[in-house]
C-alpha cells in the first residue's frame, strides 16, 4: 500500500514492513515473521525494485515479528543491517530482549503458546548500531529516536521533512487512532510512557507503527 510517494506499507505481513523508495535505493524497516521474505521482495518487485536494490534494513527491536525473515532476506539482497545495541545483541542470540510474559486469556497468548515451538528467529549479526540523533540519509534525513518501553532498546525514526514517523512497536494503531505499547508486551510500562510522550512532541503528521494501520493527520491523537 502506497503511503507517500515514496514509502510503502507490505501488506499481509505481521508485522507491518515498510519500504523507502530513495533514489536508486530501497530500504526496508522491519522485516516480519519468519518466511515473510518473499512477500516483501514481491512488493519490492511490483515497485519496479530488485533485491539487489534493497541497501539498508532497520530493525526497530529484536521481537520474532519483526526480525524473523531478517537472515532470508539480507541474503537475498545483500543489504546492511542496523538496530539499536542492545536489540543487536538480542538479534544475534535469536531471542528477544526481554522476556514475553502475555498477559490474560485472549488469542495472543493462544498465538504465543502454539507459535513458540516452531517459529524461531536465526541469529543474526547486525552490521551497525545506531544510537539516538543519529541521521540517515533516507527521506531527507532520517533520524534514530530512543524509544525504549516496549522492549529496553527499541528504536522508532522519524523523517522530519516529510513528516513521517516510523514507530514500530512502541505504539500501536487502530481506527480509533494511537496506543500505547500492549499490556503484556511491554518490558516497562513507565519508559514506555515517556517514548508515547517523546514521539508525540515530534511534530509528526503520520505514524506507521508494526501493528495496525498508517494513522494519516496523527496531531491530536497520540496516547497522551
């Protein structure tokens, strides 16, 4: 699904990867659930894209979700890997970074009980580690915010000049707008809130979080 001109949400992933268009480079952040390596590249595909052409992939945390088709798809493309360190650890051990502990009867723990055995991340080793207020050349400059909460060193990006903030799972989205970071889910609920709040105070006018659609006029709807 086409969100600007140039960045894209892949749909029938979990969770949301999303594709930057930039020149004659594609970046991906997030890359799904195991397996999901092939959606992406088809999309990528559809764009007018290679595999070749995919140079960065960003990992916004180490959760299975989001980094599971990471091996598959950097072998596939070739493309450098960034995250935060203490995801980066995370990701090379193949575990997440804290423990998930889902909270209550619902379908998620359902889904996290019967998906465990059999969906594992492959350790990976992340090419570099991006720390906050770095920028990266994609959107006019792309810069690494610290969001930890969800997990203890998630990372959200925000492209100022377009307005656009990638936030992985430090917020969610729904019809109704914004969230905060799942019960359950969260690795601490208080620095969660201060990255709702972080990420509120930036200005932007759209937020592609992992889980969720793209919230489009987001002033006013943040979680706090």
């Amino acid at each position: 699904m086409k969100i600007t001109e140039n960045v894209f949400v892949v749909p029938n992933v979990v969770a949301n990867p999303y594709i930057i268009v930039d020149a004659d480079e594609v970046t991906v952040i997030d890359v799904g659930i195991p397996r999901s390596e092939k959606k992406i590249l088809d999309y990528i595909a559809g764009l007018g894209k290679s595999a070749r052409d995919v140079k960065h992939i960003i990992l916004t945390h180490s959760d299975l979700d989001h980094v599971g088709s990471l091996a598959a798809l950097q072998k596939a493309t070739g493309a450098r890997t960034y995250s935060s360190h203490i995801e980066a650890d995370a990701i090379a051990a193949g575990k997440p970074s804290r423990e998930i502990k889902p909270s209550g009867f619902s379908v998620r723990r359902i889904l996290f009980a019967l998906m465990g055995p059999f969906m594992k991340a492959t350790p990976f080793p992340v090419d570099e580690i991006l720390k906050d207020g770095a920028i990266l050349p994609m959107l006019g400059g792309l810069r690494v915010i610290e969001t930890p909460g969800h997990t203890p060193g998630h990372i959200s990006l925000f492209a100022p000049d377009v307005g656009i903030l990638f936030c992985g799972d430090s917020m969610v989205t729904d019809k109704n707008g914004i969230h905060g970071s799942r019960a359950g889910l969260t690795w601490n609920d208080a620095r969660a809130r201060e990255s709702e709040r972080k990420q509120a105070g930036l200005g932007a006018q759209i937020v592609c979080s992992g889980h969720g659609p793209v919230v489009k006029d987001a002033a006013g709807k943040f979680p706090v």
